[in-house]
C-alpha cells in the first residue's frame, strides 16, 4: 500500500473516530477533557490528513 493511500485512510479513520465522539459525548465530561470538543478536534486532524493523503495521491 503506497504511503499516500496510508496517509488518506488513517485520515479518514480520524475522521470518522472524531465525528463518532462528537455525536455521542455531548455533555459528559471525562477527568477534564469533553468528549464533544476532543471530537471536533479529531475531526479537523482528520480532515486536513485525509485532504495530504488526497494531495499526495493527485501529485503522485
């Protein structure tokens, strides 16, 4: 598997794993972070790495 498709699957897992925390912890807290707030983070992560894996595919 080349590294650009490597780089867009584990983006798009982030992603995904983001967007799950988001839905789901909405309004628990754990020790002090918000699993709401970690979510929109990873997603964000998980957008700009699925975004390089798509750059470096095209770029090739």
């Amino acid at each position: 598997m080349s590294s650009a498709l490597k780089t867009l699957l584990t983006g798009l897992i982030t992603l995904v794993i983001g967007l799950a925390l988001w839905l789901v912890g909405s309004d628990e807290t754990v020790l002090i972070l918000t699993p709401s707030k970690l979510g929109v983070v990873l997603i964000v992560v998980g957008a700009l790495e699925s975004l390089y894996g798509v750059y470096k595919t095209v770029r090739g």
